[in-house]
C-alpha cells in the first residue's frame, strides 16, 4: 500500500453508478489534489482493490449490481487496511449504521456536502497506522487479563473509524480513559477532546451549553458563546453519563448527530460539525431504553460500536501488579511498597468502585503507613459483609460511593455559601470552582441560597 500520506499523493476509489455523481465526486476531489479512480458498480470495485494500493475509497450505498457494504466488508476481511466511507440516501440512517457496524471508516449523506466531504478526506488521510504508540503522559489501562486485553483490541480497532462508540460499564472502571485512548489512537488525536458530563448539566441550561447561543438569545446573553459541539467541532464529544440526558434534550442530540448541523439558540441558519461522538453510562442503556426513560433510536445510533470496561474484580490476578504500578506513580520519589499480606487483602477485596476506589485505597495508605511498608491496615478495607458485622468500620458508610461523594460536596458548598453570607461569587472563590461551575453544583444537587 502507498505509505505516503500527503493529499498530493493520495489515491482514490469512487464508486457509483451514475455517472453525473461519478464526475461530480471526481471534480471535487481533484482540486483537492488527489488521485481519483473510478468504479461503476461492486465487481469492478472490487477488482481494482485487489489490483493496487489506495489511499481512501467513497462509495455509494445503492449500486447496479449489489450494495455498497459489500466493498465494505471486501476492504475490512481483506485487512487492506484503506478507509472506506459510504454515500447514503439523505435520511437513510440505517444504511449508514449497517456500514458503519461493518467496518466503515465514516458516511456521507446525499447530496453531498463539499464541507463534510473535506473533512472526511482530512481525517481519513491522516489515520495513523496500527499500534500507534500512545504519546509520553498519556495513562494507559492497566492489567493483562483477557478481558482488558480484549478491551484494548477493541480500542485498536475503533480507532480506525469515525463510528459513535458506547462505552458500558460500573462506576470507576476506566471509561474516559478507555474513550481518550481511542483519541490518542486516531486521527483526531490530535484535535479537540471535549469531555462532558450529562448528569451535572442543569436542563435549563442544557440546550445553549451543547449548541451554543446568540448575543440576545435570552436575558443574560450578552455576547456570541460557542457550545461544546463548537468546542469539539474536528474533534470528539465524549458525552460522560449519557443515561441522565432528559428526554427533550435527546431529540435535540438525535438530529444533530443524523444532520451533523448545529443551530445555535437565537440563531436562524445551521452550521456543519465534524465531531465524533464517544458516549458512556453506568447504567445498561437497553434497559433504560424499555422503562421509556432513553430513546431507542438515539441508543441505535449511539450504540454503533460497544465496548465493555470490565470490572476490577473479574482481574483478581491483574490486581497486585495493578496496585504497584499505581503505587509508583503516586509516591513520587518516596520509597514505599507493599507487604504481601496488602497486595494479598487487595486481591481478595471486591472493589465496588474499581479503579478509581483503588486509587483512593492507596492514596490513603500513603498517607498512615510507617517505615515505608504498607500494611493490611493501612488499607482500610472493608469486607463485603461489613453491614451485617457489629461494629462495622465508619468507611461503610462511604459506599454507594457517588452518594458520599455528593454528600461531601454538599456540605462543602453549604459551608461556603454560610460564610460568604450566601454570596455565590465569593462561595466559588472559597471553593476554588468558577461560578457557573458552583451553579451546576447547586442545581444538580438541591442546594438553595436560603440554606443552612
């Protein structure tokens, strides 16, 4: 295959069937300074894809003699390892998924537009090749089980692609870090990387967050803001607890993923977004899909790849070396490490909040160990059946732990408001958060400015 990546360079198959669009595709891609071939229908698509090296192949979803999918699946079995993108009917949603599913790198909706085209071809020529290295800095997931191994192969794999990627699994299980790593390994590693969570967005606000607003959309907008479709626009959008986005705003979701338009609140005329979607959610999405509570069809669109996190106590034998690699991180220079009774009591331990809880287990360890050896004490553990034990450790009532967790932000944020005489800019000051930060705080978890 032709390593050099340069557009001067670059070699393209089109396929169609008419002849107009044909030429068209072609006029356009020329003046971009490609190489452009052409193929009327799937067989000589096919022959030509096993006689030479291309860079990129556009193909149309409807053709003579069969469907585009097929030249999809031709490329994907073949490991040509060549981006495919597939020309769809204005609308057609379910082709364009049923590509993407099989491997399609991206998809355009007819009649083509020369700025999504653009796009498209910038990102596809810019793929990195397989088992790209992931940049000084950037964390990895941890573990060797087959479990993560299959989660890493996934990675690879989806990196390839422009298709939305949901990625399931419990609380602390590594799914922003699973959704950075697919950046990291992309085209778009390195553009934009937005990360946002749905849950701690007041709906009111929701609207003018995502898509933006203009200057007198409403009282208080006194100037342009770009939302974080804008912000991420070339780049990706992972939308963090996907679950808790009411149903209103999931319509508005729905159609700027089907459009790849944005209008902004206040605005009359629609702007093209380049922006690939990563979600995740604790929660199984299916079920919330039959309880009515999640669309169907934005979860049919959102659910184009899966990828499963799984949880630490599925990598018992992953777990000591897990810790010892964190463990070096986070003592810096000191030189600390584990008893083997600790490593032996983390392995036991079931982890209901993951990673993230054992990050927070040694953290803490650090801090009450003596003569540089972590001790099962240290650890604070507490067994599974620690509600039915009398006396229970006081670390029991920590879990569920996004409930203590918003527990201990609450009170934070009520002491900071009492001593600022209810003062919300001098509050977010206290609390080192920025004011519209403070305000997301307070509606999401009910605090009042008459509280205390």
């Amino acid at each position: 295959m032709n390593t050099d990546r340069h557009p001067t360079a670059a070699r393209v198959l089109v396929v169609d069937d008419e002849p107009d669009i044909l030429e068209l595709l072609e006029l356009a891609l020329l003046r971009m300074g490609l190489q452009v071939e052409r193929a009327a229908n799937v067989r000589e698509a096919l022959q030509q894809l096993d006689s030479k090296p291309y860079d990129l192949c556009l193909t149309d979803m409807r053709l003579s003699d069969g469907e585009g999918i097929e030249v999809v699946r031709h490329i994907v079995t073949r490991n040509m390892q060549v981006p495919v993108a597939v020309i769809t009917a204005h609308g057609n949603m379910e082709n364009a998924i049923s590509a993407l599913k099989a491997g399609a790198f991206d998809y355009l909706s007819k009649p083509v537009a020369l700025g999504q085209l653009r796009a498209l071809i910038k990102a596809a020529l810019k793929l990195p090749q397989p088992s790209v290295a992931v940049r000084e800095g950037v964390r990895t997931l941890l573990g060797r089980s087959p479990a993560m191994e299959k989660v890493r192969d996934m990675i690879e794999r989806v990196a390839r692609s422009q298709a939305p990627v949901h990625i399931s699994g419990e609380s602390g299980s590594g799914k922003e870090l699973a959704a950075r790593l697919i950046v990291e390994k992309s085209a778009r590693r390195d553009q934009p990387f937005v990360a946002v969570n749905c849950g701690a967005i007041p709906e009111t606000l929701m609207e003018s967050e995502f898509f933006g607003y203009r200057k007198g959309a409403f009282t208080g907008a006194d100037k342009d803001r770009a939302g974080f479709f804008h912000v991420a626009n070339g780049g990706t959008l992972f939308l963090d607890e996907i679950a808790d986005l009411p149903l209103s705003m999931q319509v508005k979701l729905l159609r700027v993923i089907q459009e790849k338009k944005v209008r902004k609140v206040g605005a009359t005329q629609e702007e093209d977004i380049d922006v690939r979607i990563i979600s995740a959610t604790h929660h199984p999405l299916a079920e919330r899909v039959q309880q009515g509570k999640f669309r169907q069809d934005l979860y049919y669109r959102l659910n184009v790849i899966t990828l499963l996190m799984p949880p630490l106590r599925d990598m018992r034998d992953d777990i000591p070396e897990i810790a010892k690699q964190m463990l070096a991180r986070l003592r810096g220079e000191a030189v600390v490490e584990f008893a083997p009774a600790a490593l032996q009591a983390l392995r036991q331990h079931d982890f209901p909040g993951n990673v993230r809880e054992l990050e927070n287990i040694i953290e803490r360890a650090l801090a009450l160990c003596s003569n540089n050896i972590i001790t099962p004490a240290d650890l604070q553990l507490v067994p599974a059946d620690a509600d039915e034990m009398p006396g229970k450790s006081a670390v029991a009532g920590k879990y569920p732990l996004a409930d203590y967790l918003d527990g201990v932000e609450r009170a934070a944020i009520v002491e900071a408001l009492q001593q600022t005489g209810f003062n919300r800019t001098a509050a977010a000051k206290v609390l080192g958060v920025t004011f519209r930060a403070l305000r997301y705080r307070m509606e999401r978890l009910g605090i009042t400015d008459k509280e205390g």
